[in-house]
C-alpha cells in the first residue's frame, strides 16, 4: 500500500533527535509555559519573519483568538463581517462564529481555489471588518490583491496559513519591500496549525499565531490563558489554548528540515504534472507548471474529475491511498446549512464534488510516484 501520508514513518525519520527531545521535556517536570515553548516561539517568529509568535492548543484556537483579541481592542464589535473562501475546511468559519462575528462567504477563483478578490469586494459593507484569505492545499492566496483591497477599504488581513508552513510570496508587498516573505508574515495576524498530518506537525494537536503587532500579541497571550495577565488576575474572559512542551519540541526538531521537506513535495508535484495524461478532459489540474514554486509547498495535490469516487475506488483497488478534501462544502454541513445552506456557491460546490488528493509525502519515493502516475493514466 502506498499510504496518502505516512506519520509513523515521516515521525522514524526525525529519530533519535525526536525521542531524545521528548525525553528531556518529560524529565525536566516542566510541562507548559517553559522553556520549550519560548524557544519554539522564537524560531517559528524567526522562521516566519514575524515579531511575534504564540503557541495556542490547535489552529482553529490560532484563528479565533486573533478575532477575539481584536474585539479587546476595540477594532471589531459582536456582529461584525469578516469575508472568508466559502471553499475552506470549517474550522476557519467556525473561528468567526466562536468570536461572535460573521463570516461573509466568498466564491473562489477555479484556476487557483483561493479566495475571488473581485468577487470579495462585491461583498463589503458597512459592517465589514477583515478579510480572511485562506493559502488552501499549501498554495499562498492572491496577497497583493488582498492588499490592495483592504487598504481601499481599511479592512485587517487576517492568514489562515495552516496549510502553508513555509511557502515564500515571490511579490512585492506595500511596507514589506526587500524581505522574504513566508506565509505568517504576510497579513497583520496568521495563524497555524501544527495538525500531525500539516507540513509541519506535532504529535498531537497544536497551533501559533504570528504577527508584528505588539499589542495584540500580548492581548491574544492573556486570552489564550483563561485571560490571565497575573496568576490568578484575569482581566479577560479567556478561554484554555496552550502549545505544550513536548509539542513545542517535537516541533523545534522538526522545524529546521521544512524548507527541504517542501522542496522534495515540489518534486513530487512536478512528476505528477509532467506524467499524468491531463489531455483526457475527465481530468483536470489547478496547478500549471509556472505554479511549481517556492510560494506552493503542496500540502495537498489535488486533481479534479467528476469521476471522482470511481478513480479514488480504482486507486485504492491498486493500493494507493488517496484523500477527499473535502466532501462537503462548510455551507452544506448541518452546523452552518441554516445560516448559509440557500447560498448558491456553484464553484465551491463544483471543487467540493470533484476533489480528489493525490499522495505528496516528502518520503515518497519516485518509484512509488511512478506507481500512483500509471494507475492514474491506466484509468483515464
């Protein structure tokens, strides 16, 4: 079986760095807040190119103290707008709704599947806050177009990044010129996800938000801890959302070998789109050649085909694994279908039906991708 993502051999790959780590958190009777966690914060804001970085629980946690801090500030009211990809995973909606906000959903572009800005700016009103873009399947977001959108409309950008670990926007940015520019560093808050299965994963849930504004940072570290700013002073109705030690250095162990993992699913990306028989029109691709660069680190390779479910059952008969991402578009799940379910999202819709991930693990081997490349061509 040639798996989709295999963690326990991704996980072997980072021995005996990886267990000795976890052994000198376990021994040291630190468990949160110590020094693990600091130093990991360092290296990912360094990573990133941010002045800041926090640990929270998971992404989700990221996304929606970012908003919730933001309503501390002052800068967003219960009820305001935030704009956001109706083609996401839920948990970026959600995070809005936790922060007593409203998502606004926007369609997606269907050469890229990232946010419409075009379309985005037909949807901003009065109430109109911040626009989300999300840098789905690892592929950065049209950023200057955000850019310029906000700055129009005095809009915050906030990044969901939890699928970009480490992708580099090749553009240049207002007030950003002559940096390299990762996603997180791209917005005036990010958040991550450090899922086991993200580019970068932990061992268990995990997540960070990274921005240059001092003040939210600290904002978002006293919500993140039962809106603590002293032990047993709570100026904030906070809420439970910590990076944990041995999270914090499983990550730092993993974290210096992201540029090289992302260069080796770019690889991966290029032999897939060099070798399947794109020509068939049951079959199609978002991703060009010229796509194949530092600013997609590939989380996920994904292919079209309203054959979907046959090609993936095909595959699987031929032992290959493979993933939807995702089944069901957030508008149509029962949590949001009465708010949002009459919403008529034909190209969310369209990518949600014919969606089918193609394994991308940087420990594939050619050979094997050579395998998941002839069975595709055998079925078309």
């Amino acid at each position: 079986m040639i798996k989709y993502l295999d963690l326990q051999k991704i996980n072997a790959s980072f021995e005996p760095a990886l267990s000795d780590a976890l052994l000198r958190v376990s021994r040291s009777g630190w468990y949160l807040h110590g020094e693990a966690t600091a130093r990991f914060e360092q290296e990912f804001a360094d990573f990133c190119g941010t002045a800041h970085c926090i640990g929270t629980g998971n992404g989700l946690d990221a996304l929606t103290l970012i908003f919730l801090a933001y309503r501390e500030l002052g800068v967003m009211n219960a009820g305001d707008e935030v704009i956001v990809p109706a083609n996401t995973y839920i948990a970026t909606i959600l995070s809005i709704l936790h922060a007593g906000l409203k998502p606004v959903l926007c369609e997606p572009l269907p050469e890229t599947c990232n946010i419409d800005v075009i379309h985005a700016e037909t949807l901003i009103t009065q109430r109109t806050r911040a626009i989300l873009p999300v840098h789905l399947y690892g592929r950065l977001a049209d950023m200057q177009g955000v850019y310029d959108l906000a700055a129009r409309y005095g809009l915050k950008i906030v990044e969901d990044a939890a699928q970009a670990h480490g992708a580099i926007y090749d553009k240049v940015l207002p007030g950003k010129e002559k940096q390299l520019l990762r996603a997180g560093n791209l917005s005036d808050a990010a958040a991550f996800s450090f899922y086991p299965a993200k580019n970068l994963g932990a061992l268990g849930d995990g997540g960070a938000i990274t921005t240059h504004d001092t003040s939210l940072a600290a904002i978002v570290r006293f919500i993140a801890n039962y809106g603590s700013t002293e032990k047993y002073v709570h100026l904030y109705q906070g809420i439970n959302s910590r990076l944990d030690e041995l999270q914090a250095a499983v990550l730092s162990v993993k974290l210096p070998r992201l540029d090289k993992d992302n260069v080796r699913r770019r690889e991966i990306a290029q032999l897939y789109k060099e070798n399947i028989h794109w020509k068939y029109p049951k079959l199609q691709c978002t991703v060009s050649t010229e796509d194949i660069k530092e600013s997609n680190v590939f989380h996920i390779f994904p292919v079209f085909s309203p054959r979907r479910d046959e090609l993936q059952h095909y595959l699987t008969a031929h032992n290959i694994h493979s993933q939807i991402h995702y089944p069901i578009p957030p508008h149509r799940q029962k949590a949001l279908i009465q708010e949002y379910g009459m919403q008529q999202l034909p190209i969310t819709e369209h990518i949600h039906n014919e969606e089918l991930s193609l394994p991308i693990s940087p420990l594939l081997t050619n050979e094997e991708v050579g395998q998941v490349i002839d069975c595709i061509n055998s079925f078309v």
